[in-house]
C-alpha cells in the first residue's frame, strides 16, 4: 500500500483510517507489546516519519484503537447482556448472569483485554498531555455507555456501577496477561502438576472476579 501526500481533511482521514486498520490487523497477529512503528510503517506504505505526522506514537495508535474496539465491544455486549440475563431474576441470580455474560464475552476478545493490560504501564507513558486528554475523554464516554447498559439489567448497583465497570475493564487487563502462561510455565506445569493447581483459563478467573465484585457490591434485603 503506498500514498501520495494528504492535501485535504479528507485524505488525512483516510491515511489516519488506513494507518489503525493496519495496527488492528497486527493484533490479530501478535500481542500488544510486538507492534512497532517499523513494522507499522512498512505495513501501511509510508515511511516512520509520515506515520508520525497523523499519529505522534506507535502508543498513540494503539490508544485510538483501544476506543475503536471499546465501542464495538459495548455494541454487541448490549445484544448479549439483553438475551443472557433474566429481567424478571432475583438480583443475586442477574448479578450471577452478569458475571457470566460479561466474562464470556471479553475472554472472547483477548486483543481487547491485552489492550487494557498495556495501557496504564505502556500506552500511556508516550503520548502528550492533548493524547492523554483526548483518551480519556473518550474512555469516560465509554464507561458512561457501559454503566447504562449495566443499570439496565442490574439497577441495584445504582451508584456503584461505573466504579464496578472501571474495575472489570482492569481486571480483564491484568487476568489476561497470565493466559496463556508462557511456554516456561506450562512446561514447569507438566512436570509438576501440583504447581498449577491455581491456574485458571481466563473466562473462569473472570466470571469468579466479576462475580465476587458485584455480589460484594449489591445492597443486603
């Protein structure tokens, strides 16, 4: 893919489009941490120095991407919270499917979680102040979108919510770099069993966080 200079919003947009569809398809391919603006580059047509004049980091890249993929997440989690919790359930059995519904649907999307896993240690760390703002903006949006679909279901939460949604979206983030263990670990696990009686697949470590936030969290009848 190769392009003549930008001389219009329009163009830009196109490039800047072009350069985080080239960064999403990566992920499909490697974790977070193996992206690098090299690679960007050569993928997308354009030299380092011109990727650099949409996007200022290979961090801001992946900044942008995190609230693409954030809000088409939130997007099919409606659909899935909608037909996996009972409306008419005790608030304990909805908090339960919550749980589950919410666990199953980011296990399903590992580039999302390892996302969220990069993010305040890396993502963060190389971007300027307007970045910075400008994400966090966004993300506030989200977690605003989050916590209504999640009222919507589970209303006891109230004032909760959005803090048991900030919660969850770290979680996935911190559970997700343990799964898959590393080549290392799962050759220790072979050899002595008994050393990964703890190890969890990452929907079940979820629903188990999930479901001990939001029953710690529902008020007592």
């Amino acid at each position: 893919m190769t392009f003549q200079r930008a001389r219009s919003e329009e163009q830009r947009a196109i490039r800047r489009r072009a350069i985080l569809d080239t960064a999403a398809a990566m992920l499909a391919e490697m974790p977070v941490a193996e992206v690098s603006l090299n690679e960007l580059s050569r993928r997308v047509g354009l030299a380092k120095s011109n990727v650099l004049r949409y996007f200022e980091s290979r961090e801001a890249v992946l900044l942008e991407l995190l609230d693409d993929f954030l809000g088409s997440w939130l997007e099919e989690l409606a659909d899935e919270l909608a037909s996996g919790i009972e409306a008419d359930a005790a608030p304990e059995v909805r908090a339960r499917q919550l749980a589950e519904v919410l666990s199953r649907s980011l296990a399903n999307r590992v580039t999302l979680c390892d996302l969220f896993g990069a993010q305040g240690g890396v993502l963060e760390r190389n971007v300027s102040v307007e970045v910075v703002k400008r994400h966090k903006r966004a993300s506030l949006a989200r977690l605003a979108t989050m916590s209504e679909l999640l009222r919507r279901h589970v209303p006891e939460l109230g004032d909760d919510t959005q803090v048991f949604c900030l919660m969850c979206l770290a979680s996935a983030g911190a559970l997700s770099t343990y799964v898959p263990p590393p080549p290392g670990v799962l050759a220790a696990y072979a050899e002595e069993p008994d050393l990964g009686v703890l190890h969890m697949e990452l929907r079940d470590a979820l629903r188990l966080s999930f479901t001990s936030s939001l029953l710690g969290v529902l008020p007592r009848t």
